[in-house]
C-alpha cells in the first residue's frame, strides 16, 4: 500500500504566499479584476443571467465596449524652455532635495554630535550629480572615481570622494526618533522612504494622463536583508523589492505607482485586484480611458542605473527614485517633443538627458576653494 502525498502551499517568509505567486496566472483572479472595475467604474452591462455565470466561471472573455476618448493633453511649453533639468525637478522635486539635506543633516548630528556632516544644498545636489554619473561610467568600485587614472574633472573637482563617502552614509529621508513601534499594528515597513516616496508619487500624479493605460511591474535588486523583500521565483533575482506602476501605453510614462512592502490584512478583493483598484483611483472618471493588464504584470527595465552599492534598504530605494524620476522626466520631455512635431533627430536620447542633468547639478554653483595644506609661501 503506497502513502498517497498531498501537495501543501509553500508559505514565503515576509513575502507573498505561494497562493498569491500563483494569483498572477489564476483565471479567477483576472476575472475578479475585470468585474472589480467595472463595478467601480460603473460600466453596468445587459446581459442575461447565463452570460454572467460563465464571466464567473472563465469561460467567456469580458468585451469592452468601444468608446472614444474625450480628454485633451495640454499643450507642451514652447521649444526653448525644455530643459532636461527642469523636467527632473518637476518629477523628482527640489523639495525632495531639501528633505535629503535636513534629514541626512539631523541624522548626522544624532550620529556623531561632535562631528556633524554639516551638507548644504548645494552639496546634495552635487552628489545627486554624481550619482546620475555612476549610472553612465561604470567602475567595479567607487574610489575609481576619484582615482588619478581614472578620474572625471567634472566629478572629483566638485566634491572629493571622503565628502561623498560621507553624504552617502549619512543620507536620511526620516527623523529615527520619532519612528512609531514596529508592534503597531499600524507600522509602515518602508517609514525611512516614505516622506519621499509621497513627494515623488503626487509629482507623478500630477501628470496628464494619456489613453491608454498599463499596469506593470519594476524589480528593484538588493542583496542585503529586509523585510520587505519579495520572493519571485520564476525571477533571475528570487528575491528583490517590487513596485507596481501604472504607465502610459505609448509614451512610457509613470503616473502613480505602488511599493510593495509585503502582506498584510487589508485584502478586499484579492492581491492582483487591490493592486489594479488602488492604481486607477487616480484614473479620471467618464472620459474613457483604457487601462490593460494581464496575468504577468510586464516589467519595466531601467537603463542606466545608479551603479552605487549600499547594504541598507532605503539607499537603494532612494537611488531607485532618482532613477524613475529622470526615466520619467525623459518621457514626459519626449511627449511634449512629439506634441510639437520636432524632428526625432532634435529629440534628445534618455543617455544625453541624463548627462544634460548631471552635469547641471555639477555645475549649480561653483566649487569651493581649494584649501592648500603646508605652510604659506
């Protein structure tokens, strides 16, 4: 007599449930998706009670309705004001800068009172610089930056590698004094992010949105511990941060997104379906616009990355918000390009946005003096 075996859902610590790894493919779930938002867009449809029981079951596929789209883009500024570095701080934020320097400043006081990092503006915005810059010359270690062979005039002449070493470990988004328990039972897993999350996500709400719409997903890597670490198993990286996005079809656009930060309690509808639900909510209402998804959310790929390592989660995922911000700087400066009818040959390429960027916040104002050591002449 043989024992028969029973097949069990693997539990993922800290991360999804092998339930909702598998929701991504379910038919069910893709269903409770379609008939979610049509109830909360109030698209009721006639149609008889047996064509109901087969939506419920599957079997027949939910048709859309032809209806035109009613919303007009507002105009684009005229040529002369797209400047890439415009477009940045209007999806990333100077207010975001300012929250880096007070927070990355306070947490330096708390940590070495005695020897504070003491970072001005300026300074973080020449770190930024930097930043953006690591994403373009890829070395195997940072101190190559700065290195006599290997050194860039335009980086090492504005901000020597101990200051950015420095600004780097002290880099802060929150007061950790103030931090709520994590036995709350409110607790938010991402508080060290979260006041700049907020910032990033309202400028990108802000954004006209187009037609059509797309539901995707972007893997954020880390190797370090934490929390809220993802498992994904068909993935290269089983285990990474994960954000959800809603983007433009055409333009590539991210108008609001959704960081992921592990389970929790507040299911109503099911985990594809809350995702989708809480990303239209921002989606105007009656003028018809079209949103897709499917059952394995299309990741977004971003070129070149902050190429600075960092063990401590929210590094990572301050780097990964520069990052975004410039991606979707880039398309919104290319829509408007595309509004004015410019040649594709006038259309900057993401590589030479990014550098116009950098090398604006390299250049926001001049270097200190150097202060030479020894004894005057």
């Amino acid at each position: 007599m043989t024992a028969k075996r029973t097949k069990k859902n693997a539990i993922i610590p800290n991360g999804l449930s092998g339930d909702e790894v598998e929701s991504f493919e379910s038919k069910d779930e893709m269903n409770n998706v379609t008939l979610a938002l049509r109830n909360e867009l109030n698209m009721n449809e006639k149609s008889s009670t047996s064509e109901k029981k087969k939506n419920a079951l599957g079997q027949k596929k939910f048709a859309a309705t032809a209806a035109d789209f009613v919303d007009n883009m507002p105009p684009p500024p005229i040529h002369d004001e797209l400047q890439p570095i415009d477009y940045f701080y209007c999806i990333f934020g100077k207010q975001s800068t300012t929250l880096l320097t007070n927070q990355s400043n306070l947490y330096s006081v708390q940590k070495h009172p005695n020897k504070p990092a003491r970072i001005s503006e300026i300074e973080m915005e020449y770190f930024i610089g930097i930043l953006l810059m690591t994403g373009i010359y890829s070395f195997p270690k940072q101190r190559y930056f700065w290195s006599s062979d290997t050194r860039f005039e335009s980086r090492s002449s504005v901000m020597s590698r101990d200051q950015f070493l420095e600004i780097k470990k002290s880099l802060h988004v929150t007061d950790n004094s103030v931090q709520s328990n994590r036995t709350d039972i409110n607790f938010d897993r991402a508080n060290k992010v979260r006041p700049l999350l907020n910032i990033v996500k309202e400028n990108f709400r802000k954004i006209s949105k187009e037609e059509k719409l797309s539901i995707d997903e972007q893997i954020i890597p880390f190797k370090g511990k934490s929390i809220m670490k993802q498992h994904m198993p068909n993935k290269p990286n089983r285990w990474d941060y994960k954000m959800f996005l809603l983007v433009g079809g055409k333009s590539g656009i991210c108008y609001d997104f959704i960081f992921y930060t592990g389970k929790n309690d507040k299911k109503k509808h099911g985990f594809c379906t809350d995702i989708v639900l809480d990303l239209c909510e921002t989606v105007p209402r009656f003028i018809n616009h079209k949103v897709y998804f499917d059952n394995y959310f299309t990741t977004i790929r971003l070129q070149y990355r902050i190429n600075v390592g960092s063990k401590k989660y929210y590094i990572k995922i301050i780097f990964r918000l520069i990052d975004l911000s410039v991606v979707n700087a880039w398309s919104l400066y290319r829509r408007h390009c595309w509004q004015l009818k410019l040649p594709k040959k006038d259309i900057m390429s993401l590589l030479t946005f990014r550098i116009n960027i950098a090398t604006v916040l390299l250049k926001s104002s001049p270097p200190p003096s150097i202060i030479k050591c020894g004894r005057p002449s």
